[in-house]
C-alpha cells in the first residue's frame, strides 16, 4: 500500500547541485523516518543520511556531510536530497526509504531508484 517514488535524478556536471524528490502515498508520511541511499556499480548499497519523524534532527554519512542536506515537508508528503558540490564518486542510483517510527534500521519501504550520473 504505501510506495515512494523518487524522481529529480540526471547528469551533471562535477560541482553542480542537483536536488532529488521522494514522493509517497499509501501511508501515514509524519509516521515514518526517512532515509537516502545509493547504490553504485560493483559495490554495495550505503547510508546516504536520514530524517527524523518532525524532520528536527538528521543524520549523514561522512562522505556527504556539508554538501547533501536531507529535508522533509510533511504537508506534501515527500522528503528531498538537496546535493551540492556533485563528486564523479557520487554517481550512483539512489533510493529512498522509509521506516515506521524510525525504530531501526531496517526500513520497511523502498522506492524504485533515481539515477545521478556525474561526470568530470
């Protein structure tokens, strides 16, 4: 019932900002954290950053942390990726996320994935 669909993703230049959208429905937006991760060729899935239920406190990897900035807007049901200073390394396929009361870190939702492609 609930799906998130994530949308915003393309190809950019290295030190463009590009900002991703994850739409939902189905559910109950306010009830869930919600959280980004990518996923590039031959390596695994990675923690990107993720938002609390009010959207008061959020979190990041360390490779991310200054330039992407995770916000929310529960009137719209969605949440944002705002990326800034794009890196060739942060080409990947992105996807949200979401996880009810935020409880854990195994989220109970996942979107379909939007791909970022950066280049030098």
């Amino acid at each position: 019932q609930v799906r998130l669909v994530e949308s915003g993703g393309g190809l950019v230049q290295a030190g463009d900002s590009l900002r991703l959208s994850c739409a939902t429905s189905g559910g109950t937006f306010s009830l869930y954290a919600m959280g980004w991760f990518r996923q590039a060729p031959g390596k695994e899935r990675e923690f990107v950053g993720a938002i609390n239920l009010s959207g008061s406190n959020t979190n990041y990897a360390d490779s991310v942390k200054g330039r992407f900035t995770i916000s929310r807007d529960n009137a719209k049901n969605t949440v944002y990726l705002q990326m800034n200073s794009l890196k060739p390394e942060d080409t990947a396929v992105y996807y949200c996320a979401a996880d009810l009361w935020g409880s854990s870190s195994d989220y109970d939702y996942w979107g379909q994935g939007t791909q970022v492609t950066v280049s030098s």
